[in-house]
C-alpha cells in the first residue's frame, strides 16, 4: 500500500497520580525521602504526601466509552510512498448493533496526496446504544499508473452502561403523582451531576422537590457538592399536579397513563459532558371503583364536642348514569350532624359533585373519619367508605393555649 492509515481515539488527560514514599526523621534515611517529594515537579506543594499531582498526563489507553458520552476520534492517512497519489477518498462509519453512520465530514475525494503529506480528519458522535461497536476506517485512491487501490480497517469498542436509574410513583389521594427517581454511579470515577430534571407529558406540571429554602436562598438538598462518587446512589423527588384541564378528568383515568421522561446530565474528568434521557416513564393510574370519594378541605385540628365542616368530593368512574343517596353512620368517636338517607340526584359518567358535611368528635385523640355510605337506586348498589381521613381531636383548652 501507498498510504497508511492512522486512527487514535481523542480524550481528555489525566491528573499525574504518584506513590508517595515516605518514613519517619528518626530512620535511616532521616529526611531523605520527604525532601525528594518536596523537590518532584509532579507533586502538589506542601500536600505531597497525597497521590494526585498538579500535572496533566496523556491517555494511555483507549478507555471506556459509557452511554450518552461524545466518542471524539482522530483520523489520519499519510502518504509514506515517493509517489504522488490521486483521488484520495476517505470514510468512517460506525456500526451498531441496529445501525450503521457515516461520521466522515466530507464526502468529496481529495485530488491528489503528495509524498509524505496527510490527511486529516477528525470525527464526533453522541454514543446512544449499549453494546459492540465497530468503526470502520475505508480508503480508496488511485495509483499513478492509474490502479485503483482500496483498503479498511475496523476499530471494535464497547459502550458501557453509566447510570443506573429506578423509579417508584406514588398515588396521592388528591391526583398528585410522586415520582422517586433513585440515580447510581456505576462507573468507576465521580460525576458532576449537573441537571437531573423531569420533563412532564402534556398532562401533568411538575414541581421539583430537590431543594431546600433557607433565608431566601434556594439551596439543593444534596449540599454544595453535587459529586456522585462511584455506585452511590441519589434519590430525586418530584410531584406531578394534572393541568387545569385534564384535573377533573383526572380521578377517572383507568389503565397505564404517560408521566414524563428523566433528563440527566453530568460531567467527568477535566468537564467531559455526558447526557442521557430515559425512555417516556408510565404508571399504572389507581382503580377507585365505580365512585370515587375525596376529601377537598378538612382541618388538621378540631376541638373537643365541637362541629366542624369538611368538603368532600364525589366522582362516577362508570360508564353509565347514577342516581345516589348519601347515608351517614355514627361511630364510636364520630357523629355526624345532619340528615342521612338524603337524595344526591343524578350524577353523569365522568362528573362530580362537591358535598359540605358537618361531624363532632366525642373522644379525644386522633380519630378516623368513618361511616360514609352511596347507594346507586338504579342497580341497588351500596359503596362503603371507612378511614377517609384523620383529625386530631384536642379539648377546647388544650388548643386554646
């Protein structure tokens, strides 16, 4: 072959790590040592004894390549003949698992390739899949007695897995969804995480609970420091609200509805970028039943033998017409105020109605709000609903101070 092909990976360097070797002054060698240490260019001044050093070193090796990194290469043909060369076509692509890229820069062949010049080209790609891949290197150019000439090279890798991410939704009674994201470092080196957000589906708004405010300052719970040192694990909280319009749709969604996805970004050895979003998270959204029965407004704190209101909201989750009546029964500690068996009227698939209730508390404590009962006259079904909530019940004087 006229030419020769080069391809070298581009990373950033590393910090000069160096063994310290140390004694005490009343040994042999005295002082020896630690001076010697004192004297290394490589060393940091006056913490010698530590192993990282203030100078950069050139990558050794390959390295890994992880998920959601940019795989930067080097690519370099060089004329290592005494002839000129024409029609020096050069290609990179990388083959995946599911694909195949062209990552050259050009497609154009270059006229001629004199003796002992180069050309050179340098290559990037957002790695995306897990698994084998293979750079494939292709140079054809035609020879002065007009041969053409073809050959390639194939450069295999693997892509690792950076992250591991798990997540656990909780269903709020008022149609809030809490999402648990539970992030670990599975790679060998810390991470700066930059941004770990969630961008919701149309859906829901989404409040990030990841922050702590102190004297008007917002500061994130995980300190200062955002490192992720290797497999630890971070826990992010979010709270997902249904916009306006789809809130009083919200308590008769049924089946597996779309939340959102995680978008994570972090930062490596000398500022390398890597980036990642998961694939669109989904829930299961609770069954309520045929109706669905809300608390709205209730008070943490009640007196004593004293009435107080809650709201209460009711929902038909069916798919047909109902007609209820609202029957009230008195507990050990609860006693409802007001008159049970009343009619509610007619309530449409998919609508609400809110409902103003008064009960007293006759022990003291805290107490559960029990005893609510719905017949639908139409299929002479009666739906049960005991625990709604709890208030603590408190004597009038207790509260008073």
């Amino acid at each position: 072959y006229f030419l020769i092909f080069a391809v070298m990976r581009l990373t950033k360097p590393t910090l000069f790590t160096n063994i310290p070797v140390t004694c005490e002054e009343r040994d042999l060698p005295g002082n020896l040592f630690n001076q010697l240490m004192k004297d290394d260019p490589s060393t940091v001044k006056g913490a010698e004894t530590l192993m990282l050093g203030e100078m950069l070193t050139l990558p050794q090796n390959f390295g890994n390549i992880f998920l959601g990194e940019t795989f930067s290469s080097y690519i370099s043909v060089h004329n290592d003949s005494n002839q000129i060369v024409k029609d020096i076509l050069v290609k990179a692509d990388l083959q995946t698992s599911s694909q195949r890229l062209n990552l050259s820069a050009s497609s154009a062949a270059v006229a001629e390739l004199k003796p002992d010049c180069c050309i050179d080209d340098v290559i990037h790609h957002e790695v995306k899949e897990i698994g084998t891949h293979i750079l494939v290197c292709a140079v054809s150019y035609t020879t002065q007695t007009g041969e053409k000439m073809y050959f390639r090279k194939f450069f295999k890798f693997q892509v690792l897995k950076p992250l591991d991410v798990k997540t656990k939704f909780y269903n709020a009674e008022t149609d809030e969804v809490f999402l648990e994201a539970q992030i670990q470092n599975i790679t060998t080196s810390p991470m700066f995480m930059e941004k770990v957000s969630l961008e919701p589906s149309m859906m829901y708004n989404v409040a990030e609970l990841n922050t702590v405010d102190t004297v008007g300052k917002s500061e994130s719970t995980f300190g200062a420091r955002t490192y992720l040192q290797p497999m630890d694990t971070r826990q992010y909280l979010y709270c997902l609200k249904p916009k306006q319009e789809f809130a009083e749709k919200a308590g008769v969604i049924k089946g597996v509805t779309v939340i959102g996805k995680l978008d994570i970004v972090w930062k490596t050895n000398l500022g390398e970028r890597g980036r990642l979003q998961t694939s669109q998270l989904q829930r299961m959204a609770p069954g309520y039943g045929d109706v669905r029965l809300s608390l709205e407004t209730i008070p943490d704190t009640v007196n004593l033998e004293e009435p107080f209101d809650i709201t209460c909201k009711i929902t038909n989750c069916s798919e047909r017409t109902m007609d209820l009546v609202l029957e009230m029964c008195n507990t050990n500690s609860i006693h409802w105020c007001g008159v049970s068996g009343r009619q509610l009227g007619k309530l449409h698939p998919s609508s609400s109605l809110h409902l103003a209730l008064t009960l007293l508390s006759s022990v003291q404590g805290l107490q559960s709000v029990s005893g609510l009962r719905l017949t639908d006259t139409f299929l002479k079904r009666t739906y049960e609903y005991d625990d709604i909530a709890q208030v603590c019940v408190v004597s009038s004087e207790v509260k008073q101070s």
